[in-house]
C-alpha cells in the first residue's frame, strides 16, 4: 500500500518587500543577497495576518480546490513555530474559522469529530506532522489526514537574520490515494539538544508596543517572535545533523551515492541558496573527498557539483528566492517549486528530502512522485500566487515590522484578523477574526 500526498494548497501573504531595497537600506551590497545568498523578494505578514490566517487561508483553498469534505478527515495537525498560544493550539483556531466559512455546505459542527493539533520543533514541525500522519494512515488506510505548516520568520531590524525573513503556508492532505507523491517508511534521524536558534519566553516591559487591530492602547509583548540566534553557528549545526541524518537513512536503505538515485533534492530552505552551500560536506563524503571546510569551498566551485546543482537542486530553490523563509512550510515549497517549473515526466521519479529544525534535529527521507503530481501542481498553481501580490517600500516595512501600522498595506483577501481581546479579563488575549470573499 502506498501513502502520501493526494492534494496541496499554498498560500502567501500578499505583500512583499525587494531584498535589494533592502540591502540599499542597509548598506550591504544587493550583489551578496542575489547571488551570494539567492534572495530577491520578501513575503511580509501584514497587519491584519498572523499564523491562523496563514492556516485558515491555505486549509480553505485545500478544501475549495479539492472538493473536500470535512466528514472524510479524520486529523488536522499544523507544524509551525510562530503558535499564537502556549495552550490552545493554533490549529483550533484555523479550523474553526474554516468551519464557520465551510458551515453552508456541510452543515454547524462538521469538523467537530476531526482531531486537531499544533507540532512544535522549529522548522521541522511540519515534516514532524506529515510523518505523524503518513504512520496514522498506514494504520488506517481508510482514513485521510491533513497537515498545514505555516509560520512567519521575523528578525530584529539590521540583524544577520533579517534579510532572510518571509511568511506562507502549505496545506497536504494525506492518504493512501497518493495523487502527487508516496513515501517510502525510512526515515534517517539526527537529534541534538543546542542552542543554536531559539525563542525563549522573555518579558520586554520596558517596550510597550501599539498593536495594529487594537489601535490607540498601548500593549505590552511578553513573548517575542524574534529568535535568539547565531546565524553561523545554525550553519554548523544544520551540516552537522543533516550528515548524520543522511547517512543514518543511507545505512537503513544499504545505499551506494544515495543522492545519485534522487531526481531533486529538496532542503529545507532558510533561503534560496542554503541547501547548495550546505551539501557539499555529504558531496565530499560520499565521492571520498577530503570534507574539511577548505576543501569543501573548492568543491562547490567544482565542475562536477555545479552539475549536480543544476540538475537536482536549482528548480527547488526558485520559490524560496521569491518568498523567503516560511521555518516548516519552506521544504515543501521547495518540493512545489521544482514540481512548478518541471514539464518533463516525473512519475516514479524519487525526491531526497532533507529537514532541518534549530534546537536541533534532522530528518531525511525519500519519496515516489505519482501520476496525478500535474493535476495536483496545476490546481495549488504556485505561479499566481507569487504573481497576485504587490510590492510595499521599506517605510510600510518598517512599519509593519514594528507593529506600529494601524491598517492593512496589502489587499485583504481571505481571513482578517480583526481584534486581540484586551479588556475583558477571562478573554485577554484572545483574537477574532472575519472573513473576505
Ligand atoms: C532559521 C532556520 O530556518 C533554521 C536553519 O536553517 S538554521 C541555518 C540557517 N540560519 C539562519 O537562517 C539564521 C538567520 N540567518 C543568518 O544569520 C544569516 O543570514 C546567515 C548565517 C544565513 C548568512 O550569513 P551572512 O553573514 O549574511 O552570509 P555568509 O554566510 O557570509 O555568506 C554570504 C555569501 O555571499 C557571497 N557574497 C558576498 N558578497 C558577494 C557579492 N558581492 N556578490 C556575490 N556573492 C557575494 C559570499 O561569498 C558567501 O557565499 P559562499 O560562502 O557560498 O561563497
């Protein structure tokens, strides 16, 4: 029996920022972002969005362009770390709005039996997710689960982070009528407790901030969505747990070049270029070179790695470059982006997946693409989405960044956040939304 994805959504914000206006803004030569890093546009959150919107807006467009019904989804587990709550999950609140939209076709209540859950590990929260459910469909081949990953990454100002930011979301309903693609049941692992990005629980009472919905009060942010983190040390860790991943999957499948069987090589993508600068340790150790960091830079500028870029790893970075880092959604885009710009036949083809969560852990996996993968890529059309949004200048960005922009930049379209309950004290905190054709 074969699980996997049957269907796919995505959604992005619709507003962006150029990353050269950005560099411009803060002294760095656009030259570094392009082609150093691969960055060209940002995703920016904008005032009325926040991760429910993100997850209600893509589970609504997974449901309308599949023709789903509520009554044959047994679990809804969302990966992210940008949770609105430390309690209710944020999923609660993406499948209730949905619920509200969705009660005329199927009635009050119709997602009341669906199990609901948030998955928190970083950036892989949301491999952690699909794995969860792929296990829960190949005990019950009968049911089908949905996993949304959605965050928003977010920087300080002028931090080494910032010009990697972005925001979306995917939606997968899994199954065992896998349309776009299977997966095999090996799972290479690596975990390793450090610190190498993080968001830990801070108290910042000396900074008050004026929220965009609750316009006119001031509030206080207890938690941050800015990481602590060390931007090198994160590339140390991401090389070291994605090699002991890879070679703990390769052992299990008692592979030769384990990459040389995969048509892609899907990374997770903190931005566009990452998966390349990072590969050429396995590259190394697989073809029996010497993998110190010298040799390592003299690798990726080798004729035989700028081939193996072109081929399996280039198409999956393309999207990444338009958007940014979207923590657990940017893997799966990476996988949508190849499948976007392909138009070979791809059926039976394998695809090398390769995660990675701060804090930290790896898991690498391989899957099958199947037969339906163009029908499936053609409906989520990844291309209109990039192509409906608009470009903001770096004043609305700055704005936004710092929560002090009291109307929406962007067209509103979808879920709105509408207001952060700040006065009735059994409620604090909690956030209403409404809905836009
Ligand atoms: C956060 C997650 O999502 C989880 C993870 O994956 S952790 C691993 C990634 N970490 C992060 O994303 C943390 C936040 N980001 C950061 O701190 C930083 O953006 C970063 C560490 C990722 C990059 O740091 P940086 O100092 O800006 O860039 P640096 O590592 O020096 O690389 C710049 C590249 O541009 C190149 N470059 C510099 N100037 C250039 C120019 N004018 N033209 C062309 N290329 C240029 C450099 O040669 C270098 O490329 P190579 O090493 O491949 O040759």
């Amino acid at each position: 029996m074969k699980v996997g994805i049957e269907a796919a959504a995505i959604y992005l914000p619709k507003i962006y920022l150029s990353v050269k206006d950005l560099a411009i803004k803060r002294n760095i030569e656009p030259e570094k972002l392009e082609f150093g890093l691969g960055l060209k546009k940002m995703a920016v959150l904008d005032a009325h969005e926040d991760t429910a919107t993100l997850s209600a807006n893509v589970l609504f467009k997974l449901f309308k362009y599949f023709n789903l019904n509520p009554k044959d989804i047994s679990r809804i587990y969302l990966g992210t770390e940008s949770a609105l709550d430390a309690a209710k999950p944020t999923a609660t609140y993406a499948v209730q709005l949905v619920q509200e939209v969705l009660k005329t076709n199927f009635g009050e209540n119709s997602f009341r039996h669906i199990d609901v859950l948030d998955m928190t590990f970083a950036c892989v929260g949301g491999v952690d997710a699909l794995h969860n459910c792929l296990d829960f469909v190949r005990v019950n081949p009968n049911k089908k689960a949905i996993v949304i990953s959605a965050d928003y990454a977010k920087y300080a100002l002028d931090s080494s982070g910032e010009y990697t930011q972005g925001a979306g979301a995917v939606a997968m309903l899994i199954s065992s009528n896998p349309e776009l693609i299977s997966f095999e049941n090996n799972w290479g692992i690596s975990t390793e407790s450090v610190f190498d990005f993080f968001k830990p629980r801070r108290y910042r009472e000396d900074e008050p901030v004026v929220s965009a919905v609750n316009s006119g009060s001031d509030q206080i942010e207890i938690f941050t969505d800015e990481p602590i983190f060390d931007g090198q040390y994160s590339n140390e860790c991401y090389k070291d747990r994605l090699r002991d991943a890879y070679f703990d999957l390769k052992k299990q499948l008692n592979s030769d070049k384990l990459y040389e069987n995969w048509k892609y090589l899907a990374f997770h993508l903190p931005y566009a270029f990452q998966g390349k600068r990072m590969f050429t340790d396995i590259f190394a150790l697989e073809n029996e070179l010497d993998n110190s960091n010298e040799n390592q830079k003299i690798i990726s500028k080798s004729d035989d790695y700028a081939n193996l870029i072109h081929e399996k790893i280039n198409p999956t970075q393309w999207a990444s470059a338009e958007i940014g880092n979207m923590y657990t959604a940017s893997i799966f885009t990476a996988l949508l982006s190849a499948l976007t710009l392909s138009d070979e036949n791809l059926e039976g083809k394998k695809v090398g997946f390769l995660s990675y969560g701060s804090g930290s852990k790896s898991k690498v996996f391989e899957g099958t693409i199947e037969s339906g993968w163009k029908s499936v890529i053609e409906k989520l059309n990844l291309k209109a989405e990039l192509e409906k949004r608009e470009s903001i200048d770096y004043e609305t960005y700055e704005n936004l960044h710092r929560k002090k922009l009291k109307h929406s930049a962007g067209k509103i379209h979808g879920f709105k956040l509408e207001k952060i309950e700040n006065e009735n004290p059994n409620l604090l905190g909690a956030r209403y939304y409404s809905f836009q054709q």
